[in-house]
C-alpha cells in the first residue's frame, strides 16, 4: 500500500513549541532599518545575526535589535556568508584588474570589533577563472581542526585547512562532484557533519550528492581524503539542505519530501511534506522548511505585503524516536531579502512539556526533557505521571519499566513512593524487581536491602534470592543487614556464605559454630585469614573452639603468635582468656612459647607471661605425685630465665603461695629477704636448712647466726639440734659476734645442751680473754711511758730555751736571713719560705692525718645514737670493751659533756 504525502503529513502530530514575534526596533512597530537592506545572504551566531547586502556590504543585528554600520566587504557581489564557534567567513566577487577581465572570486574572514562592528581580516582569492565562480561556502572549526570549503559553479569545491586560513598563498585541496553528467553544475549546497572524532563533507548540486571524509582525528595536516559515497537520483536546491547531527545524516528538500542522506550509504529515509521546499535550516533538535505552493517569482520591492508571496514555515521537533511538527505558520516573502522581520522564539522547556502530557504523550515529553537538559526532577516527574497512568490500568509491569527510569536518572523519584504504591497492590514480585534496579544502581539504603531480601524469602524464591547474592557485587548491598534478613529466615547456609563473601569472617565463625558446630572447618578457614584479623576473631570465639577442638585451636593460637610483632594484631597475653576452661593446654602452649625451643620472644612481652607459665608450672608440681623431679627443674630453669626484680617478686609471691621451697628460696635470697627465709625455717622447724641460710646470706647478714643460736636454743625448735648448736657456736667463735655472757644467757634456755656439750667453745673464750688482758696491760703501759715522755718535753718547752742553730733555710736550701722562722720542731725556714697557715713544711705531710683522725674521732665520740649502736652489739665486742674504744674517741671528756645533758 503506497501513501501519499498529504496523508502522510496528516499522520505526523502537530504540536505547537514556538511563539511568532516581530523582530521590532524601539519606536516602531517593524525593524525599520532591516525592511531597507537589500539582504542576499545571512548567517547567525550565538548573540547576533550578520546580514550580507547584495552590493558587498555586511552589517550585525545584535540580540538588542541594534544594527551596526555598513562594512565593505566585497566590490562587485555578495554570494553567501557562514559562521561558526570562532570564525565568520564570507564570499564574493571584487573588481578585476582590468576592464575588460571578470570579476575576481575571494572568500574573506571578518573580524569584529570591541562595539560589535566586522571588519574585514585575511581575504583569499578562490578558483582560478575558467573554474567558474563561488557560489556557496561552509565552516567547521572544533579544537585543532579548522576546515573551510568553497563552492562553484563548475562541479567543483575547494577545501582549506586550518593553516591555510593565515597564510598569504594557501594551497587548498580541489574536489570534483561526480554526478556523471557530462555539464558542469553548480554547487548549491556545502555542509560538515561532525561524526564522533570524524569529519565528513557534503557537497550538493541539483543533481546529485556527494560525501567525503575529510578528518580522522588527530593532526589536520596528515589527513587523507577519501569519497564515501556518490548518490546521482537527485540533488538540492540552493538553500535546500542542512546536515543534522541528531539523525547523524544530511537533509535534504525536495518537492515530495525532507530526506536523509547517509554519508556512506546515500539516501537512507524519507520525512514527507508537501509543497516546493525553498529553505531548509538546522535549529538544535528541530529542522524548519519554508515550502510554497507556487514557484518562486522576482519580488518587486515596490510591491506591498498582500502582494508578495505567501509561504509556509515548518518547523519539525526530530530525534531517534519521535518527530513531529512542533511550529507550523504562514509568512510574506520568506527570502534573504526582507521587508519584515520575523522571530521564531521557542516556547519554555515546561509549557513544551505541558502540551505533550496533556495530550498525554509521556513518552515523548521525556524525550523532550531529556535533550533538552532538563532538571532530573522534571524529567522523573513525567515517568511518575506516565507509571501512574499504566498503573491504574493494571498494567504493573509496563509501569514498573517506567518507574524504574528514575532510578537511572539518580533517583528523583522517592522509592518509597513506588514500593508503597506496589505492596497495597499486593504485587510483592514487583516491588523486588524494583529494589533490585536499585541495588544494581547502587542507589540502595540499609532498608532496602532487607525489604528485598524479605521479599524473596516470602516469595519463597530460593534460587532468585542465591542468583542474586551470588551474581550482585556486594558494593550494590548493605551487608550486615543481608545477614541478619537471611538468618531471620533460617536461611544459615546463605547467610554464612554472604559473610564470608563481604568479608565478615566474624559472623562467618559465629553462624558455623551456632548452627553447624564446624569447629574443625572453622579452625582451618581462620587459618586462611590475615594472622591479625584470625586473632581477633579468636578472641571472640576462641573459647568456644577451645573445647570443641583443642588441638586444631592451639595450632591456630601458634601461627597467630608468629605475628606478635604485627601492631594491628592481638599479642599473646591477650589470647590467653581462649584457655580459660582447660589449664593443662594453656601450660602446653606457654610451655611452647617460653621453655621447649628457647624464648623468641620480646624479653618485656616474655616476662608478662613468665607469671601465669610459672603458675601452672607450680600448680602442677604441687597436683603430681611422680616426676616431680623434672617439673621442679623445669620450674627453676624457668626462674633463672628472669632474674629482674618483677619476676622474682612474681616468683616469691607465687612460690610461697603454692608452697614450691625451691623457688621460693631462690627468689628470696636474690631479693636479699632473708628474715623471710628463717621465718620459714622456724615455722617448720627446718634446721638443716637455718644453717645453709645462715651458710649462704650470713656474710651479707651476720645477725642470722645469732638468730639461729636463738632459735635452735629454744624450746620451739623441738629439741635435737645439738650438732646445729655446736656449728652455730663456732661460727660465732670464729667471727666473734656475741659476748660470752650474751651466749650463755641463751643457751641456759635449752633444756639438753650441757657445760660439757660447749666445753670447747668456753675453753677457748676463757682463752681469749686472758689473752686479750695480757695485750691490753702491755699496750697501757707503752701509753703511760709514752704519755710520761710527752709530758716532760711540754714541761722543757714551757721553762727551758731552745736553742736553733741551723743556718740554711729547710726549704729552699739558701743561708738564712732575718727574719726567719723556726719550729720547736727543729726545722727553720725564710718567712717567705712559710705556709700561709703557719705550719711546718716538713712536718705537717705526717702530722695531717693525725690532726684528721683526731677530727673525726671527736665528731664520732659526739655521736650519742651511733655509741649506743654499738654498745648494744656492734661489731660482736663486749660491753666493757666497748666503752674503752669510746674513751680512746673522747666520747667521756669533760670537754664533750653538754650541761644539759648532765
């Protein structure tokens, strides 16, 4: 079946998105100065539209309605004038050189001034004259590329690059349409077609198109020239072709129809519209036709309005899946040359759209919203009107395709909104559909995540629901509440893998062990894990897999420890709380650490554990009635492996505690507590081991053999200790360290120790005694004969003369002169040859120390708590004896005695 045109136009819906103003100056209904230009060509740029005079001039109309001066821009013509992002060009005819040559084809590149006024910059002649004249010219500049072409009127065009633009002799490339007629024909129409990063050029005459590519990208300078295509059923008329980037083709009017010209395959589609096609222009989205019933006449510039010819302005709205005529109206004498100016102003983005959703057309108001970079809001607004339509009509899955637009859009549309309108639908399935679309956006919070998940569990759609947690990136969900939807729905199994698949191994262990009690397969999945985070998932659930399996956890506990030195893992004192319930694997594991292959830890982290390791160690010596041996000595090895004063006090403390002798002594005599050691003695009555104490710390301690003495003597000690006592008594003999009387007066407390039994030992202090009397009478008698001595020569020297006869001076050696010294020594000297001090040279090196220790004797003898000391014990002597060393000190002079004190 084969439709008309005039049918075809009727099916194609008219819309109306533009409003008819005239272009008017102030003061006048019309733009007077535009109604007098005698305009042959125009092009428009962003701000103002460039009006080209027949007779060579161009002017501006800026955006106000101002007209700039006329500016020559060619002699002879004005042929046609292009403009794009950043060059406005024009081309034309000048006067020749002579009269009798034709005019001179130039195509010229205006510039334009700070008041907005062109002015003409580089010009360049075109085509040498047997090619024909210019007739038509196009502009493409975009980044580095820079391409100008030229049409003439003999099949031909020229093509000039970017660095051809500045240069006083451009070398511009020449290409010949291939129509295969054998006339030459005018170029009507030249158009650029930006495909992508490529460039392709389209050349028009009435009886054929041609395409080339012209630009590849990168460099303009190396590219090569290639002819796509050559379509020869039909051309364009002048002003009749546009190239549109929106349907990536070259359009082009003919009588019947607007066409689409491919650049490689030619003539691809057809849009009809009747009438004879005399412009045909590109304005962003849309294409606008000017079509007249008759053909075109000469216009008389006499004439007035209702004479001059009526033509149609079509303005057609054409994208991918929606065309439709948005503006159609009459005008007068639509030409470059005008008497009235008229403006096509596009009505706003929403009253666009309120025509279209009004008439219902949802589909296409979003396509209207969306190229024309409408607010996402807007564009959302549109999908909610159309998904509301299609829900009322039950149609639920046409209005879920609409609803989910939004989410595209970045969620304009509030969800809750259309989950809402499906769950009192009932239509749980649906509202999946549409949670999804959200996760796979990325776009879904915590709720959803769960309301999905609800979802599917109700739906009892187990495979969905593991396609969609196996095939969703886990970035599209919240995980924790994933977990806790599949768990709440007895879904383990799911919720475990979704654990360890996002990484949350903690409530991987913690569902394996509630609900599958895996704990060997759990134990070898934490040993998969980075040793700091196995570590501190042991630190939650290690209990747990302490009692279900002991030996793989304490392997687990082992490779854990190897990375101690890890600072984001947890250290081994801080795993000990996993052998909480079972002590005997907690000694194995210490035991491990600290002991079997020697101790690689850290000494600070290893004494922390030496306590708890000796504990156990102590523990169990005390619970084992065999081998006790061998834990005893790995108890002291352990011990002697920490000698600092924490340790031994931890070691004191626990030793005593649990009753472990060995350590327990150890530690208190490193510790130099020595009265701990015979308070133990005591209580147990243990005098082997009072000796060895007495043995070992008496040198630093002398005052435990009396202690011992003490105790052995009395009647707490439980008798039979006489070969003790004995060994006690020849020690003290031997170091003299009590008083004979003080010996007896302890020994008169036992009840078997005899006068025989310590016999010897008064024997030989009996001995001693007469000895010590003996040398005591002979030293007091030197005393007396020497104190005699001294006596008379003070009395000599206070009534006799001396008399001094030494002549040489006793310390430099030379005669003496007067004055001299002399000392009752005996020595003389020079008086420059005296001590300041006054005292002998020679004598005073051996009388100092005397003069010292007779300062330091009578700061002793004025020491009252220091004699008293050592009357009541010190070093051992007897009482007696002891007030005689403090005569000799002066301790009793009546020069030493205070008043007060008497």
């Amino acid at each position: 079946t084969v439709l008309s045109c005039s049918l075809l136009r009727n099916v194609m819906r008219r819309l109306n998105f533009f409003d008819r103003h005239v272009v008017k100056q102030e003061g006048s209904e019309v733009h007077v100065g535009v109604q007098k230009l005698n305009v042959s060509c125009a092009c428009g740029t962003s701000d103002s539209l460039w009006l080209g005079e027949a007779q060579g001039d161009v002017r501006r109309l800026d955006g106000q309605g101002k007209l700039s001066p006329a500016c020559k821009v060619f002699e002879l013509k004005f042929v046609d004038l292009c403009a794009t992002n950043d060059l406005l060009l024009a081309v034309g005819t000048d006067a020749p050189g002579s009269a009798n040559q034709p005019g001179l084809a130039k195509y010229k590149i205006l510039e334009t001034s700070a008041d907005g006024s062109p002015s003409v910059g580089t010009s360049h002649r075109v085509f040498p004259r047997q090619e024909g004249q210019a007739c038509c010219i196009a502009a493409y500049s975009v980044g580095r590329a820079g391409l100008v072409a030229v049409g003439s009127s003999a099949s031909s065009l020229q093509l000039f690059r970017a660095q051809d633009l500045v240069q006083e002799k451009p070398y511009p490339t020449t290409l010949a349409l291939e129509d295969g007629s054998s006339s030459s024909q005018e170029v009507t129409s030249i158009e650029f077609l930006e495909q992508g990063s490529k460039v392709v050029l389209f050349a028009c005459t009435r009886q054929s198109v041609c395409s080339w590519r012209v630009w590849d990208g990168g460099s303009v300078v190396h590219q090569e020239l290639r002819l796509l295509n050559v379509d020869a059923t039909g051309g364009a008329a002048p002003m009749c072709a546009c190239a549109f980037p929106g349907m990536n083709a070259l359009l082009v009017a003919k009588p019947d129809a607007v066409f689409a010209y491919d650049p490689e395959e030619g003539n691809m589609s057809a849009m009809p519209l009747d009438g004879q096609k005399v412009i045909l222009k590109r304005f962003q989205s849309y294409f606008v036709v000017v079509t007249s019933d008759t053909s075109a006449a000469p216009v008389s510039f006499t004439a007035g309005p209702a004479s001059m010819p009526k033509q149609t302005v079509t303005v057609v709205l054409a994208q991918k899946q929606m065309r439709f005529i948005a503006f159609t109206s009459q005008f007068t004498d639509v030409t470059h040359v005008v008497k009235v100016l008229f403006e096509l102003q596009e009505k706003p983005l929403s009253e666009r759209l309120d025509v279209l959703v009004k008439k219902r057309m949802f589909e296409w108001a979003a396509e209207v919203a969306l190229t024309s970079n409408g607010a996402p809001e807007v564009t959302a607004e549109i999908y909610r009107q159309h998904g509301d339509a299609l829900f009322e009509k039950r149609a639920y899955d046409q209005a879920l395709q609409i609803y989910a637009k939004t989410v595209d859009l970045g969620l304009p549309l509030e969800p809750s909104y259309v989950v809402e309108r499906y769950l009192d639908a009932q239509r749980i399935g649906h509202v999946a559909q549409y949670l999804k679309k959200l996760h796979e956006k990325e776009m879904a919070e915590a709720e959803h995540t769960a309301l999905l998940l609800k979802c599917y569990t109700k739906l009892k759609d187990f495979s969905t629901l593991e396609e969609f947690l196996e095939t969703t990136p886990p970035s599209q969900y919240d995980h924790a509440t994933a977990i806790e939807v599949l768990e709440s729905a007895s879904y383990y199994g799911l919720a475990s893998e979704v654990a360890r698949k996002v990484g949350r191994f903690d409530d991987f262990v913690r569902i394996s062990l509630e609900q599958f009690k895996n704990c060997s397969a759990t134990v070898e999945f934490l040993h998969s894990l980075p040793k700091a985070e196995a570590g501190r998932i042991l630190l939650q659930r290690g209990r747990a897999l302490m009692r279900h399996a002991p030996k793989e956890t304490i392997a687990l506990v082992r490779q854990v420890c190897e990375a101690s030195d890890d600072p984001q893992g947890p250290s081994i004192d801080e795993l000990l709380p996993v052998f909480v319930d079972d002590e005997s694997q907690l000694e194995v594991f210490l035991r491990s650490v600290l002991l079997d292959e020697g101790c690689q830890l850290p000494p600070a982290k290893a004494e922390r554990l030496f306590p708890t390791l000796l504990e156990l160690l102590v523990k169990s010596y005390s619970a084992v009635d065999g081998e006790q041996a061998q834990i005893s000595a790995d108890i002291m090895r352990l011990i002697r492996q920490y000698p600092s004063e924490n340790a031994l006090a931890n070691t004191l403390m626990v030793c005593q505690t649990y009753g472990f002798v060995d350590g327990f002594f150890y530690a208190a005599e490193k510790l130099h507590r020595h009265q701990l050691l015979m308070q133990w003695c005591f209580e147990h009555k243990d005098a082997k081991r009072l000796l060895d104490v007495c043995k070992r710390c008496g040198p630093a301690d002398q005052s435990l053999w009396v202690q011992a003495l003490s105790f052995l003597s009395s009647p707490e000690s439980g008798g039979r200790h006489l070969e003790e006592i004995q060994e006690v008594l020849r020690h003290i003999e031997d170091s003299d360290l009590m008083p004979l009387l003080l010996v007896i007066e302890t020994l008169r407390h036992s009840e078997e120790v005899t006068i025989g039994d310590v016999r010897p030992y008064l024997q030989a202090q009996y001995k001693r005694l007469v000895d010590s009397l003996e040398t005591s009478r002979g030293k007091s008698a030197q005393d007396r004969h020497e104190i005699a001595r001294m006596q008379q020569e003070i009395i000599k020297l206070r009534t006799e003369a001396k008399e001094f006869q030494n002549t040489r001076c006793f310390q430099c050696g030379l005669t003496l002169d007067v004055p001299a010294v002399h000392f009752f020594c005996g020595h003389s000297y020079h008086s420059y040859c005296t001590p300041s001090d006054g005292t002998c040279p020679k004598c005073s090196s051996g009388a100092l120390p005397k003069l010292s220790l007779k300062e330091q004797r009578e700061a002793q003898a004025r020491n009252v708590e220091d004699f008293f000391k050592y009357l009541q014990g010190g070093a051992g002597d007897r009482g007696v004896q002891a007030m005689g060393e403090w005569c000799k000190f002066g301790a009793f002079d009546a020069a030493q005695i205070d008043p007060e004190d008497d």
